[in-house]
C-alpha cells in the first residue's frame, strides 16, 4: 500500500523553543521544547503562522502556578531543504487561541514587515558555492502548509475514517535525531469515529479532555507537542493510458482513476497522550493519544484574518553566515 508519505510531511515539522519570563521582575524561564508547524493565513492575509499547542506558548495553560509568566520570544527551525536549515526568532511574539479555552492550539503570527518575505538565517550542509550561485533571490518555504493546501484538507475532512492510517512529524525528546538535528516519523491510526468529537470522561470537558479532539492509538511523548497530523493517502493516484491505433501510433487517450482517491492531508494537531492509570506522570504511556482536529487550526486563523498585511507569506529572504575559512571564487 502507498502511503503516500515522504519528505513532504516529514520536514513540515519545525523544532520550536518557546522562552517565557515574568515582566514584573525579569526572572527567565526554562525554555519550553517542542514541536510546530508553518501554515499560511487566510487569502489576501500575508502573514506566516506558526501552529504549535497553547500549552507551549502559554506556561499557565496546564499549571495555574505559572500565572504571571509571559511568552518572551519563541525560536523556530525548519528544513528547507536536505541541506539547508534555517532559523527564524520572533521577540515578543502575540499567539492566537482559539475561543474555545479549552482547545490546545495556538497559532503565533511569525514577525515580518508588511508585504515583505520573512528573514531567516541558515546553515547549509553542502557545497555553498553552488548554492550562493543558484539561489539570489527571496525563496518559497518548501514544507509550510499553504492556505489552498488547508483548504483542499477541510474539504477532504468527511472521507476521514476510523481506522485511517496517520503519521505525525516532530521533535520528540529522547528520539530525534540530535546529530543533524532532524525530525523523526511517528505513526498511529484513528481510533475513534473522527467525525464526532471524542470524549474520555463523562464530566464536564476539560483542558486535557475536551474541544474538538480525536482519540488515536499512537506513542506521542514529550517533544511530539504541536506536531501535524497527517492521514494516508487513500487509492491510488489516477493513471493516464495511452491506447495505440492498428498502426502502432497513438490514438486514444484516457485515465483510469479510483473512487474516493486523496492524497495525504493534513487532519490535526497532536497534543497530549493519555497514561494507563489516569493520572499525569513520566514514564506512563497508555499507547493512546490525541490530536485537536483541523477545524480548530481554521477557526482560529480565519477569526484572525487582517486583510491589511498583505504580501506573499510563503516566500523568504534568507541569510547564511560565510565560514571563516570560505574563499569566494573570483569572477570568470
């Protein structure tokens, strides 16, 4: 069976570092680790934002003892390409919620100017002569997730089954790999009936159980916070068929295609998994975890769309730092 997964899902996860400090006295807090992922506003909205959990951007989401503390600055890396990493940080950064307080997701509007590409700094893994060569001008974000992209996914959304295959990207602590500082594939299927909201207790929702979620049998750990949900492809991709006439010339020309065909799209975001005994502690896994659907992520950035930005968010200007020990080659 083809999946239809690859690259394109892989590297949509970014590594995130959320900063938090109280204003009132300067005191800095331990940065919070996880993961997010780059999504386009609304059309005719040209910024760039990064989804992730609320409980990343906002330290008293789950812990009441935080209040005070603030979102400082949030960093954020990605991979552009097998090569080249980049890096972006957003000082006093103005996260979106949704209206619902219950639903895990924020969406942090990355800083640019208006009508301009976002900056970044990089760090290419390869020949940089090549690359200064054949890239002079403001690039597209190759793995962030356009708005027409979101779209053809919310549209998509009913054929969503239980029992459907899902992958998540991201960072998970003890997992991911260090040394290139890369993402890693995890993978589950839908365990409940996605098209109603699942619910663990019989009480009133709650943070760590309520919105619109969906129950999936997958090991999500610590560092796997914010990463994008992504359901297999279903059938397979439609085939054009060339028939030749008695002369050996061709002819006629047509396409085979399979009833309720889709690429992979992008159905959530993870948040938390759940412990065997109930109770919130290390080391516990029930295997069973859960993802906000995508109509949260659409919810909060269609209420927050500002048709004054405009601009092209996908594009970026990008800076690479020159090695010390680098010649430039002399013209030709």
């Amino acid at each position: 069976m083809d999946t239809g997964f690859g690259a394109q899902q892989l590297y949509s996860a970014c590594k995130i570092e959320a900063t938090h400090h109280y204003p009132a006295d300067g005191t800095e807090c331990t940065p919070v680790k996880g993961t997010g992922f780059l999504v386009q506003f609304p059309t005719g909205d040209g910024r760039l934002g990064l989804v992730t959990n609320r409980h990343i951007a906002d330290d008293t989401f789950f812990d009441e003892r935080n209040v005070g503390s603030e979102l400082k600055s949030i960093k954020v890396q990605w991979w552009q390409t097998k090569e080249l990493r980049c890096e972006h940080t957003t000082d006093d950064p103005k996260p979106l919620y949704h209206s619902d307080p219950l639903v895990d997701v924020a969406i942090i509007p990355l800083h640019t100017e208006p009508k301009k590409p976002l900056r970044a700094t990089g760090e290419y893994f390869g020949d940089l002569h090549q690359y200064m060569a054949e890239n002079t001008k403001a690039m597209e974000l190759k793995y962030a997730i356009s708005w027409k992209m979101l779209l053809e996914a919310e549209k998509l959304w009913p054929q969503v089954q239980p029992g459907d295959f899902v992958v998540f990207p991201g960072y998970p602590e003890q997992w991911h790999d260090k040394l290139q500082m890369r993402p890693v594939m995890r993978s589950g299927l839908i365990a409940s009936d996605p098209q109603t909201d699942y619910r663990l207790g019989e009480d009133a929702p709650t943070k760590y159980d309520g919105g619109p979620q969906v129950l999936f049998d997958a090991f999500s750990t610590a560092g796997n916070s914010g990463s994008p949900v992504f359901v297999a492809q279903r059938g397979v991709p439609p085939i054009t068929v060339v028939m030749p006439d008695g002369d050996g010339k061709a002819a006629i020309q047509g396409q085979i295609s399979w009833p309720n065909y889709h690429r992979p799209f992008l159905v959530g975001i993870n948040a938390t998994h759940y412990n065997e005994t109930g109770f919130r502690q290390r080391n516990e896994h029930a295997g069973l975890s859960r993802f906000h659907k995508l109509s949260a992520i659409m919810d909060i950035l269609r209420a927050n769309q500002d048709l004054s930005r405009g601009g092209s968010p996908l594009s970026m200007n990008l800076a690479i730092p020159v090695p010390d020990d680098f010649k430039i080659a002399p013209p030709s």
